[in-house]
C-alpha cells in the first residue's frame, strides 16, 4: 500500500439501506481494511450511536454547507470522495475547506446528454469522473436546461 489517506466519504449515511448508503458502506470498509484513516459525512444520520467502525458525521440537510465544513474541520481529509447527483453537492465548489483535499466524484449518469449546468460543477471537481462515448453517444453536454 502507499501513502495511508484521511478519505472523507460524503453521501447517504452508511446507516441507511439506500443504494447510495450501501455503497458508502463498503468503499468505507474498504477503505479502512486498506489502512487508511476513514469518515463519513452521512445525509439521514443525526447523530447517536452505531456499530460502524469509522466516524459518521451528521449531514444537516438543510445546511449542508456547514456540515461539511465542521466534517472537514475537525477530520481533516487530504481526499474527499462524494457518492450521488451532483445537485446533492451543488454546494460544494464554493467550500473553502473542499480546497483542502482532492475532491473526487462519483456520480450516476441516469441519461444522456448531461445538462450543460453539470459542466461547472464537473468541471470543479479534481478527480472528474471518466465518460466513455458508448455512455454519452458522442453527445456529452445538452444544449439547455431541461430539468
């Protein structure tokens, strides 16, 4: 193994049978069975005991942005992993604290083309996602919104 990492999770709680928290779940197993030190910032966890072996901090649906900064704060990632829409953390781009770690960012492409109003927010990420032209058909970007 190289380097132990800090990795910071962000998605649905590990506590929750989501898709989402299901995979939060296992890439935190994971990654501390690699020897790296892991948290997770988990939407639907309010805090309270639980019998996972890694910190869970609550993610304030309605301030997320100050949750992630007192997350950030007191763990200290060098990596930052998001799992989940984009518009889960449209906020993101904006934390100074984000800046103190390598933001990567997995995400689910449920159709193409991928609204032109992802590109900024893809855009600030450090480790973007790879899309394949099988999974765009060659037409990447839409040219409006159309939520």
């Amino acid at each position: 193994m190289g380097t132990p990492r800090k990795i910071l999770l962000a998605s649905h709680s590990p506590t929750c049978t989501t898709g989402y928290g299901r995979v939060t779940r296992r890439l935190a197993h994971a990654f501390g069975k690699a020897g790296h030190a892991v948290a997770v910032v988990g939407m639907s966890f309010r805090g309270g005991p639980h019998e996972l072996p890694f910190r869970i901090f609550p993610w304030q649906s309605r301030r997320p942005g100050e949750s992630f900064v007192a997350a950030c704060r007191q763990f200290r990632p060098n990596v930052l992993l998001s799992i989940g829409d984009p518009w889960m953390f449209e906020f993101l781009p904006g934390l100074a604290e984000r800046r103190l770690a390598t933001w990567v960012a997995y995400f689910p492409v449920d159709g193409r083309p991928l609204l032109l109003e992802w590109k900024p927010w893809i855009a600030a990420v450090d480790v973007p996602p790879v899309l394949s032209r099988a999974l765009t058909g060659g037409a990447l970007w839409a040219t409006g919104n159309r939520r």
